[in-house]
C-alpha cells in the first residue's frame, strides 16, 4: 500500500519554490488571520491536510499527470526566459486549466454556484406552491460531500486544456525593484477587451479577447493571450521586459485581488507592501458569481417553464497593461462577444458530458 501524503499542496512545491530568495523558504501573509508568517519552508505553505481526501487519488493524479511534467516547463523559462519555450505544449496548458479547478477558491466559488442556483429553484417551486416567505428561505441544498466537488472539478481541469490551444504564449520579465508575488489561486484570467460587454458570457474562457496570467517566478510571468484580439509586446520576441512600475503592480494587483487569504513573496521588505495591498484590494474581488432567473411562463400541458442561470462578472479596470494593446482594426469594429473556437467548444462540451455520464453508470 502507497503512503498516504497528509500535507497536500493546492498550489505545488515546484512553482512556489520560484518566488523564495535561492533557500526554498518564502514569506506569507494570511490576509483572513492578518498575520505574516516568519520565513517558512516552501513544503509549508499553500496547502492543507488532506486537502483532496485521504485515498490520495487526486494527489497522485495531481503529481503524475499535472506537476511532475510541468516542473521541467517552469524550472527550464525560469533558469533562461529568453529562450525559445521548448516543451510538450499540452502539460502546460494542462497545468494551467488544472491549478484554475484545484485551489480552496476554486471550490468555494463552485460551492457559491451550486447555492445561487439551488436556492434559485427553490424559491421559484416555494412561490408556485404558495409557501410564505420565512418558510422558503429556511430550505436550503446541502452537500454530505463538498469535497467530492472539489476531486470531480480538480480532475475534470486535466482535460480542458484544448480550450486554451489557440492563444498565444509571453513572458513578463520583471526588471523593477518590485518582485511578482504569487497568492493562493494563482492563475487569473481577465478580459480587457470584453470588459464594457454585457454578454453573460463574456468572462469565460473560451470567449474573444481572454489573457490568462500565472505568476511563475519573482521575476517571471506567464502570460497567455488571444493573438487574433491583442498585440503583446514585439512581435519579434516571445517576451518583453517590464520596467514600468505600474504594470507589476497590477499584475500584483490581480494576484491580490484573486487570493482566498495567503500571498507568497520573496523578501521581508516587500511585507508592508503586500500587507497594505491585501488592505486595498479584497480577496476574491476579481470575478463575482452573479444569478439570474426568468419568470415561469405556461409551455403547454398545464406545464410552467423558467431559465436559471449563473454566470461571473469581471472587475473593470480603468488601465492595462502597457504592452497589451487591442490590434487597430479589433478596435475599430464593434465590440462583440464570442467562442474563439465554437466547434472546439462545442465537442469540449459533448466530451465532458459523456465522462459524466459513464462515471455515474459506473458509480450505479
């Protein structure tokens, strides 16, 4: 029988190693305690016991499938960002789509789903049936298993990496004084160009105009944009060097903004700094899960029919990033919001839906 691993990582060993001063120890600030942590081993931090359950089926999903391969990625862009990115596309697309599922904000956000929409049909068939106010609100959808959710959506992340082929790779290399930090759900993806849209759709991954951001080192970010909408930095280069203040410290800023409680840095000088951000900018602040329901109307047969649904809204900056710019003729169109990749999307879609239903026969 395998070793039961207790302390389990929701952000790996392998990347917050990145952010230490060469010694694997970093500092932490717990923003929900308010406290900043003495220098604490990287094996230490961004992680909690048993995390993803005690039969370790995700943690070693999570150490074969998603970190051991990405480890080399990051180590090989960390030790020369300059050079040609050279690796198996797919386990770094996979890493990223995996790290967004698998981190207590992941689930909580998940978990403030299900409630919206739960306590959204419940009301609708509490109001139809004629119960009174009270009496509706005191009915509430509960999980036995939250955590199930958690396993189902960490693994279900490994393989909705092709939703993220199409965009183009950058790195950020940071030459201020200000190092990148990195927070308990590190990987963030905004959308400037949609930020004005009204679409409900318009902060999903797949949607027109997406950049995700992943912290990967003190001085290096990852970032992953859609080509067609923006132009990033020189053309000639897959990088571009940082030395404005203000784009690491919006960069920063959504690592801040993204966190559940702990962000991760390099050097105690930069303690006053992350406390006074995590001061100004609320965790979880970035998306918001948001609700909507139609009212029921007749579709025949004595039968009534609504919509639910939930969707996320986007925090709207009034700046970005200097070297992201929207290409000339994207600007010049109207703005509409849509699948980059709708076939993609569309089969992503029909293949999740058949995992899900050979795992319930098999569960039967």
């Amino acid at each position: 029988m395998s070793q039961i691993t207790k302390n389990q990582h929701f952000v790996p060993q392998s990347l917050i190693k990145h952010f230490s001063e060469g010694d694997e120890v970093v500092n932490v600030y717990d923003s929900k305690r308010i406290i900043s942590r003495p220098p604490t081993s990287v094996a230490r931090v961004l992680s909690e016991n048993y995390f993803y359950g005690r039969d370790n089926l995700v943690e070693n999903f999570l150490a074969q499938n998603v970190e051991g391969p990405a480890a080399s990625i990051f180590q090989n862009i960390v030790d020369n960002p300059t050079a040609p990115i050279i690796c198996n596309r797919i386990d770094l697309l996979r890493f990223i789509t995996v790290q967004l599922n698998r981190t207590p904000s992941a689930l909580s956000a998940s978990l403030k789903n299900i409630d919206n929409f739960t306590s959204s049909l419940i009301r609708e068939l509490g109001e139809l049936n004629g119960f009174d106010k009270e009496t509706i609100e005191n009915v509430k959808f509960v999980l036995n298993d939250p955590k199930a959710v958690l396993g189902q959506q960490t693994l279900e992340g490994a393989l909705n990496w092709p939703l993220l082929d199409d965009l183009e790779w950058h790195i950020l290399i940071n030459k201020t004084d200000t190092s990148f930090v990195i927070s308990d759900h590190p990987v963030v993806h905004y959308n400037w160009h949609l930020r004005n849209s009204n679409n409900i759709a318009y902060t999903s991954l797949t949607s027109c105009g997406l950049q995700v951001f992943l912290p990967i080192s003190r001085s290096i970010t990852l970032c992953l944009y859609d080509k067609k909408v923006y132009k990033f930095g020189d053309k000639k280069y897959h990088f571009s060097y940082v030395d404005k203040i203000t784009d690491i410290l919006l960069l920063n800023e959504l690592q801040f903004r993204s966190r559940e409680s702990f962000v991760v840095y390099d050097s105690k000088n930069l303690t006053d700094y992350v406390i006074k951000s995590c001061e100004k900018f609320p965790g979880s602040s970035l998306h918001q899960n948001r609700s909507w329901a139609s009212k029921p109307e007749p579709s025949g047969n004595d039968e009534l029919k609504s919509t639910h649904v939930n969707y996320r809204t986007q925090l709207n900056f009034n700046r970005w990033l200097s070297m992201s710019q929207v290409k000339r003729r994207i600007r010049k169109k109207t703005v509409e919001c849509y699948d980059r990749n709708p076939m993609i999307v569309q089969g992503h879609r029909e293949f999740i839906e058949k995992s899900r239903d050979r795992a319930k026969q098999k569960a039967l």
